[in-house]
C-alpha cells in the first residue's frame, strides 16, 4: 500500500514492482488524497474487504513534500 495521492503514481510503483495490478490498493477515487491518513484509511478498507489476510507481506510506502519519503514491508498479524 502506498501513500493515496495519486493514482498514476501507484499504477507506476506497481508495474515497476512488478506486482499484479489487482494486488495494488488504490482508493483515491473514493478518498481522494488524504495526506498522512491515506495509509490507515487504505489498510482499514483493504481488511474490511477482505483484502488483507493473517500473514499477509504488506508494502507501505509514503512520500512527502520536499522529496522525503519512507518505506517498509510488514507482516499482517491478527487483531
């Protein structure tokens, strides 16, 4: 999951990952860009859509003004 500011720039971190488009969360077109909630509100959604499974390798990556930007890979946990 990445930062929600632009769909154009998740379609392209994707395809550069070389990921299945179908596993790249995209909700701009419901949330718009909604600066550091973008995160949250995308991994709410994608778990209460069934998206995100127990064990589930997740992708978070943001970036910000100025060209800052940060990035890890966790592993989905029950709660």
């Amino acid at each position: 999951m990445y930062h929600q500011a632009n769909s154009r720039i998740l379609d392209a971190v994707g395809r550069r990952l070389g990921l299945d488009p179908a596993r790249v969360v995209d909700y701009v077109d419901r949330f718009a860009n909604a600066s550091t909630a973008t995160l949250p509100i995308a991994l709410t959604v994608a778990r209460a859509e069934g998206r995100l499974h127990i064990g589930a390798r997740v992708l978070l990556a943001a970036f910000g003004g100025g060209f800052t930007w940060g990035a890890t890979i966790v592993e989905w946990g029950a709660g």
